[in-house]
C-alpha cells in the first residue's frame, strides 16, 4: 500500500467549491422564527430598567429571566452569563433576543427598546487591572534556583514586547438554530466542540444528557473562535425554542461577529535576563499578562499554554515563569489557533534577537546555543523524550533561504530574520486525561463509518481520519464513512482544538480499525471503541505544574526577507522559507494548506492586523478596517517537512494546525529589526509603529 | 420596502428626479453598505431610489472636441480595459476594491459619494476634470474641485444627475503615483499622492500635485503649483522647505480606524519631497 503521505483529493473539496453544501444560514426549519440580539453599550454599568414596546403578536422577549437552570455559560471558569443580569460588564454583551417570524419587525422592535443604565467605573486597559489586581487567574513556577543565579549574574537585562488583539474573520460568521420537540432540545449549528455545546445547554436548562442533542452543520473556518462561543448563542436559542414552541435562528452579521464574539488575548510580555561574565544566559525571569476582557472562560488554559511555552526551544537552567490573566471590561478573549502559544514565542524569540545583537552574535549561531536537545528537561521539569530534529530542520531552512549569507550582506531598508518554534500536542497538562477522548468504528457490510465528535472546519480532518481509517484497515477510502457529528450518535472524543484531532482522536481510530481489521469477519455489523489513556511515561502535576506539560512537540523554523519603503515605511515580504517536523504528515498537500494558511495569518498578526479598543470599544469594527492577508499581499511560501516519526501518533503524526502560525510573526520582526536596525518590541508592526520607532 | 424607479433613458431620469425626491444610484458598492441592516433585509433607504447605472447616455468612454468624455455609469472595470483611459487614472484604479466590486463600482459614483479617500478624486483633480450635469434646464459644467464640498457633500442639485467626465487630453513627462492602504488590495487609502510634471530644458513647465485621504477633500493648490512652475531643478531643492510649509497648511488629516493623523501628515510631505526631489531631478 502506498505512503500514507501521499495527497489525495480533500473529499469535501468538490460540493464546497460547487457550492452545494449547506451551511446553517442556508438551512430552513419548518416554522422557524428568527433572533436578534439586543447588547449592552456600556463596557460597565447597573441596567435600571429595560422598556420593552408592546409587542406584536408571535414576537417575544428571551432573556435571564427564561433560562430554566444555571444563567452562566458552562467553558472553564464559567462566569460568562447568557444573558446579562442586572448588569453589563462589556459593550456587546448580550441582554435579550427579540424572536419573531418578521426580521422587518424584530428590527423595529428592537429600535425601540430602551434600556437605562447606571454606569459603574469601569477598567479599560491592562495596566489598569494591574494596577487594581484584577486578575482571573495567575500562575507562577521555577526551575533551578532562579534568585541565586541572579545574585551570580555579571549582567542583567530586561525587556519587554507586547501583541495586539486578533480576530478569526473564519469566512461564515457565528450561527445557530435551536429546536424544542417532545421535551428534547436539538442545536445545529457551526462549531468546534459539539459536546462542549451539549454540556453548556445542560447546565443552562437544567436537563439530563438525553434530552440534549447537539448536530454540527457543515463549518465554514473557525480558528479557535468556535471553540468556546456557539456554546453562549446555543443555550439562548435553546432557551428561545422553549419559550416560543418553535425553531429559532441565531445568525450573527460579519460586523457583529467582530464586535461580540471572542478574539486573540493582548499581551504584555516582560523579560529579565542574567548573563554571565562570558554573555551566556544563566537565568530567565518571564511574566506573561494577557487581556482577558471581562469574563474568564478559556482563558486559564490559554495562559498556562504560554506560560509552558515561554522558553520556546530552549533550555535555560533557572527560570522564574509566572504570569496572570487581567480582568478588563472588554469583549472576552478566547480560544484562536496557537492558543496562547504565540504570544509567548513572539516574546521569547524576539529577546533572543535582541540578546544576540547587544552581545555582536549572529541571531541563529546565539539560539542554537541553547537549542533544546533529546533528554533535555522542560521548563516544568518534563522530558523531551522524542528525536530533537532543529539542527536538521535548521540545515533545511538556511539551506533553502540562504539566511547567513542575506544576514552577513544586509543593507538599510531590506533585512532577514528567523525563528525557531516549537508547540505542544494536545490538550495541555491533565487535559487529555480527564478528557478520555473515545471513538467507535461501525462496520456494516463492506462500509466502516467514523463516528467522532471531532468536526471538519476546513482543515482536513474528514480526509486525513478516513485516510488513517482506510489504511488501517486496507480498504478503499470510498468505504470509509464520516457524517457531520451528532451527539446521539458520535461519542465524546473531545473537542476539535489543540492540535490533537490528527495525533489524539486519529491515533485512536487507527488503533480501532486495527482491532476492527482482526475482527473483521466476526459478522455484518461490528463496533469497535477505544478510548485515550496517556502514554505510561508522561507525569503532569496540576497544583505544581511539573512535569510533562505536552505528551510530545512539533517543531520548526521560519526565515522572513523584508524590504521596508523607505518613504512610507510599508514592509514588502520578499521571500518566506518554512520547514517542519510535524512526525509525519498523514496527507502532504493537506499540510502544506495548513503551513500557508498558517503563516499568512501569523503574517497578518504581524502587519496588518491593528485592533484597538478605546473606552472599551473596538475601533476596527468591519473588514474595510480590519484587514486579512490577501493571496496578493505575500510571495509564495516555500517549505519542507523533516520527518520523525512519532511512536504514539497515528503513523508517526503529531500536531500540525496551530504550528504554522506560532513562529511567523518573530520571523517577519526580527526581518524588520535587521532592516532598520531599530528594536522591534510590538506586533502589528505598522507603517504608523516605525514610523514612531525611527522618529526615536 | 424600498420604492425604486428604473427609467429607460436620461430624459425619463431627470424627470422622475425633478419630480421627486430620489436618491440616484449607480452600481450600489458604497450605497449597499452604507445603508445596510441585517443580513435578509433590504438596506433602509431615506428616500425612493432611482436606478442610474443602466442608462446609456451615461455610459461610453470616447474622444469628443479633442476632450476625453467619460460616462458617468462606466464602470471601474469598463475603465481598466479601455485603451482611452489615461494611464493614471487606471493606476489609481487598479489598486481600487476587488474585480467583482470594479465591476459594479462606477466613476460616477465615487465623484458623487465624494469620499476624503475615494481613490479616483486625486487623479481627477490633477487633470483638471470637469462635471457635466444634467437636469431639464439642461447641462451646467463645474470643475471638481467646486462640485465636491467636504466628506460626503457635493454641489449637485436635487434634480440633477452627474452625466459625464470631461478630461483634457495632457502629455506628462513625469508622473508618481502612491497610494498607502492596509495590504496591498482591496483596501481604502490611508493617503495617497499623485505627481504630474512637464520639464523643458530642466525647468518645470507644468505641474499638478494632489493628496488624497489626508483632507476633508483633495488637496489640491493650483497657487502652489504656479509657484513652482519656471523653477529649475536646483531652485526646486531651495525651495522645497517653502513649498512643504505652503502644502503642510492644506494637509489637515485625522486619526481613524486605519492610520494616524500624525503618519498621513508626514508621509503625505514625504512623498511630495520624494517627488519634486527626486522624481524631477
């Protein structure tokens, strides 16, 4: 049979380009009614009182008073209410949905609707949540002896950086419809997680699994940002279903997707550094802070991803980690691919650039110095226990973007930078753990169907699990199966986040097609589950943080050439180089999308992609102003897989989908740096930034 | 509901708009969103609209009385494949929306929207564009820069319609064109700078220099350029600190959601250092 990672047709390919697929705007439910939503304009205030116009008939008011169970949204801190209660705590923040069959007339009623407030003083920045010790959530660990090898330091530098805010733009906006029939509720909709969209309803109805069913219809993109959020707009399409007797739809427009829904935490990123007399790095003080916005939610485990990442690929032997997450009356950061991840490596990567031009040393020749090797410990006292692969990923990357000899003869205005990165498989600490992903194979007849609760947004995963199933078996890919995951009928393999679809929920699904395959001929239909247990050597303690942060790492390097107009200070990528080792790639076109669809968002992160938010308003509130990279703005991507193969990934896989974006925007930065010759300590780096920057 | 009227020709046109009170519409790109709801609704529209776009004394791109005569109606991509459009104006074009959006979006249009950041405006400007506008009293002509008002607000009557774009036919020896935006498409500008020179025997005969995006409206001085006409080149670099402080008092930009004032006043007098200094040199 042949090599797995051979391209095969994406087998959702043809109905998305001919346009046949359905997504949840263009499904119609008998007699369904539709929703709008009525926010707060407040970033903080008491509501007084709402004044609600009479109503016409068939048109209804759902708001907290309607919610039969628990008003607060079911993620990891669960403090995000469905509908606000007594009080707003961000602009956008939902109060009410006005539902009718007439979008006409909800419009009208709407307008009419008038809420008084009582506004309360509200924390707008970071520096002030700071200030005033709001914080989520903080962590803190260390590794060696931190204090004394500051005490032994010829040296001592600091540094700090700071990243902006991003938003998915995932090309269909959030969507929902919920059904109430029979005492059962029925959520379709786009989203990452359809059993973290069922738990959320349970809790926010107060009813038992079997009464909640969750479909997910086709997904057009995600990024993260259907992570957590469709489990706020389902429980209040739900509790809008129960209330009115019939399906009701929940539709964000693109400007209000943007406004409301959960974006890329900001962060604030401080670095104390101690050299000894020979200018070598002996210890690292790292303090992450990110902008949480006004609810907690996700953004614990966003933290603890950067905090595990902060050293990125290297091994420092005294480190003081720590970090918080900020309480700010803001819209609610969120789950977005890398997942705080790049924060941090953007961080670490530009202080190594900034470390190795204080100390005249070629920025590559000075990582390496502390590059991360087999056997090395992590910054929690974990193992790297797979084959550390960066000299030859390194090799492969200067080989094809000539990067010693481009840094040797850079000129003013034109410059190159590089950055070494590497992410965690999986959920991170216990998370795989108390997950216990499960699959099942059903065969019938000569057909195997998947049934998983891990969803196709694009990325691939409905080609590369059939792949993996079809070749474990040794049947044809045709008869290989795979439906749009519904919860009354797909177990809970987890959520389709982390990086772990292809490595966790494929590295289960091979294993069951492999005991399918010895059971084969047991009859006609046959059912085969596994579920996720931990490789034996991996050891996480939750309340230290110590020890195996991640089961296993993907790794890579990015080279960016620039060329900076020396009037407008517009930055013209020339040239980007990309090489990886991601185990092995199940489907290499597939991959090759996800490293270029990775490094251009991590480009626009890095360029063009400015949101601000002023008194706690976002100031770039449609895509006229808030812009993505287009195929015309980068020059074609070249890269390369390294393989090494992982011992517990299916094939050999890892994690490949949020690695790709970690490590471009230090690439394109520290181009920057090296083209004008000015320290770059923020993304986006704008025209208007340098401009400041070189201005001194 | 919106009420509409879709006349068959101009004279049916300028009668519905004599007789009402409509809101002309061309290809919609900036109409449609600007007055958009939500997502299954029509746009809400103050008045009945009045569809323009179809009109055939309106479209046409041709040479009349040694003038190019540009209908109001064409479109942008009706604009980019005829080979009478002059090559700036097709720049400034090219860098405008996406091909689908050119294909609605019209040059009457974006004179009438009278955008500070409507890329056409600044070309305009610098070739001396003169509206024609058409009512049932007739035709009246007016140079751009007295049609358009400020963000938004133009000369044009009520029951008026913007018929066409006279252009006169120029030769330049030196053009610099640069428009800053977000990306390199689709994208609004944050400035942009068109630079039109004649030089014989090293002085500069003529000279036309416009600013887009950094004014309520194009900037444009045709008493700046009168003084640096008959400059030579080394005269020009003496005098390019008068000429900067002379354009620096028009330049008024602002802080928005897609750059600063700060950076659209200083890269606006770069580019206008960039070229007198050294396009013309």
């Amino acid at each position: 049979m042949k090599e797995i990672s051979k391209p095969i047709r994406k087998v959702d390919d043809q109905d998305k380009i001919e346009g046949k697929v359905r997504y949840i705007a263009d499904i119609e439910f008998e007699g369904m009614l539709f929703a709008k939503t009525l926010r707060s304009g407040r970033p903080r205030a008491r509501i007084r009182s709402i004044e609600i116009p009479e109503l016409p008939d068939g048109y209804f008011i759902v708001d907290a008073n309607d919610i039969p169970g628990k008003n607060r949204v079911k993620m990891v801190i669960n403090d995000h209410p469905f509908f606000a209660e007594g009080e707003v705590n961000y602009i956008g923040e939902p109060i009410l949905l006005v539902v009718g069959p007439k979008k006409e007339t909800i419009f009208e009623i709407i307008e009419k609707i008038k809420i008084r407030y009582e506004d309360l003083n509200p924390i707008l920045t970071m520096e002030d949540a700071e200030r005033k010790g709001k914080t989520f959530i903080d962590y803190e660990f260390t590794k060696g002896d931190p204090d004394k090898a500051f005490e032994m330091a010829e040296k001592v530098i600091e540094d700090e950086f700071r990243t902006g805010y991003q938003e998915h733009i995932y090309l269909e906006p959030q969507g929902v419809v919920g059904i109430c029939e029979d005492g059962k509720v029925t959520i379709y909709g786009a989203m990452q997680c359809p059993y973290y969209v069922k738990g959320a309803v349970m809790e926010g109805l107060g009813w038992d699994e079997d009464r909640v069913r969750v479909v997910q219809t086709t997904t057009g993109g995600a990024f993260g940002g259907k992570e957590e959020y469709p489990s706020i707009i389902a429980g209040q399409v739900v509790v809008a279903a129960l209330k009115t007797g019939r399906p009701v739809q929940l539709i964000f427009d693109r400007d209000e997707d943007i406004m409301v829904t959960t974006k890329r935490h900001p962060s604030v990123t401080e670095y104390r550094v101690g050299l000894d007399g020979n200018g070598r790095i002996t210890v690292l003080d790292i303090n992450i802070k990110l902008d949480g916005g006004a609810y907690g939610g996700l953004s614990g485990v966003v933290l603890q991803r950067a905090l595990f990442t902060a050293t990125g690929v290297y091994n420092i032997p005294n480190l003081r980690v720590r970090g918080s997450v900020l309480k700010t009356n803001k819209v609610p950061s969120g789950a977005f691919r890398g997942f705080g991840a790049p924060q941090a490596i953007f961080g670490i990567e530009m202080l190594m650039h900034h470390l190795a031009e204080k100390l005249g040393r070629v920025p590559l020749d000075f990582k390496m110095d502390y590059a991360l090797k087999t056997k090395d410990t992590t910054s929690t006292g974990g193992i790297i226990r797979g084959e550390v692969k960066l000299p030859e990923i390194i090799k492969e990357v200067e080989k094809m973007s000539d990067y010693r000899r481009k840094h040797k003869e850079s000129r003013k205005f034109r410059g190159i930078g590089l950055s070494l990165f590497l992410h965690g498989c999986g959920f991170t600490g216990k998370g795989e753990e108390s997950i216990k992903g499960k699959v099942t194979l059903r065969k019938k007849g000569k057909d195997v169907e998947i049934l998983t609760s891990s969803v196709e947004m694009g990325q691939g995963a409905t080609t590369t699990l059939r792949k993996i199933v079809s070749k474990s078996l040794s049947i044809p890919i045709t008869q290989v199966l795979y439906d749009n995951p519904d919860t009354e009928r797909v177990p809970d393999s987890g959520p389709t986040v982390a990086s772990r679809t292809v490595m966790i929920v494929g590295g289960l699904l091979d294993s069951a097609a492999k005991e399918l395959r010895e059971r084969w001929d047991e009859g006609d239909e046959i059912e085969v589950s596994k579920i996720y247990k931990h490789p034996g050597y991996i050891k996480w303690d939750d309340k230290l943080l110590k020890g195996d942060a991640y089961p296993e790492y993907s790794w890579g390097a990015n080279v960016v050439e620039v060329e900076i107009d020396p009037i407008t200070y517009e930055i013209e990528v020339l040239g980007i180089w990309a090489v990886y080792d991601i185990g092995v790639a199940i489907d290499e076109r597939i991959i090759q999308g996800q490293i270029e669809g990775g490094i251009t968002q991590g480009l626009g992160y890095a360029t063009i992609e400015v949101m601000d938010s002023v008194d706690g308003e976002l100031v770039q509130r449609t895509l006229t102003d808030y812009k993505i990279p287009t195929s015309m703005d980068f020059p074609k991507i070249e890269s390369k897989l390294v393989r090494n193969p992982y011992k517990y990934g299916p094939y050999g896989a890892k994690c490949a989908g949020e690695l790709p974006f970690v490590g471009a925007a230090p690439a394109l930065a520290s181009a920057v740096e090296n083209a004008l010759s000015v320290p770059i300590n923020r993304i986006p780096v704008t025209p208007e930034y340098l401009l400041e920057v070189l201005s001194g | 509901m919106v009420k509409a009227f879709r006349p068959v020709n101009l004279d049916e046109a300028l009668n519905i708009r004599k007789e009402n009170r409509v809101i002309p519409i061309a290809g919609g790109t900036d109409l449609m969103v600007q007055k958009r709801r939500w997502a299954g609704l029509t746009p809400s529209f103050e008045y009945p609209l009045l569809f323009i776009g179809h009109i055939e004394e309106l479209r046409g791109i041709r040479i009349q009385d040694d003038r190019l005569r540009i209908g109001s109606a064409s479109s942008f991509n009706e604009l980019l494949e005829n080979t009478l459009t002059p090559s700036v104006l097709k720049d400034a074009i090219s860098g405008m929306a996406s091909y689908p959006i050119r294909n609605m979006a019209t040059i009457g249009g974006n004179i009438c929207n009278a955008s500070p950041a409507g890329d056409t405006l600044p070309v305009l400007y610098s070739l001396d564009a003169v509206l024609i506008l058409s009512s049932l009293k007739g035709e009246r002509r007016i140079p751009i820069e007295e049609f358009i008002k400020g963000p938004g607000i133009t000369n044009l009557k009520d029951d008026e319609i913007l018929k066409g774009i006279e252009i006169p036919q120029y030769d330049f020896d030196l053009y610099f064109y640069k428009k800053v935006g977000i990306g390199k498409v689709t994208s609004l500008s944050k400035i942009s700078f068109l630079g039109l020179a004649n030089i014989t025997d090293d002085r500069i005969k003529d000279i036309k220099v416009s600013f887009g995006a950094v004014a309520p409206s194009v900037v444009r001085s045709r008493e700046i350029e009168s003084r640096i006409k008959e400059l030579d080149r080394e005269e020009i670099v003496k005098e390019f600190n008068n000429i900067k402080e002379m354009y620096s008092e028009l330049i008024a930009p602002i802080d928005d959601a897609r750059s600063t004032a700060h950076y659209r006043k200083v890269i606006s007098l770069r580019l206008l250092e960039a070229f007198l200094t050294k396009e013309v040199q």
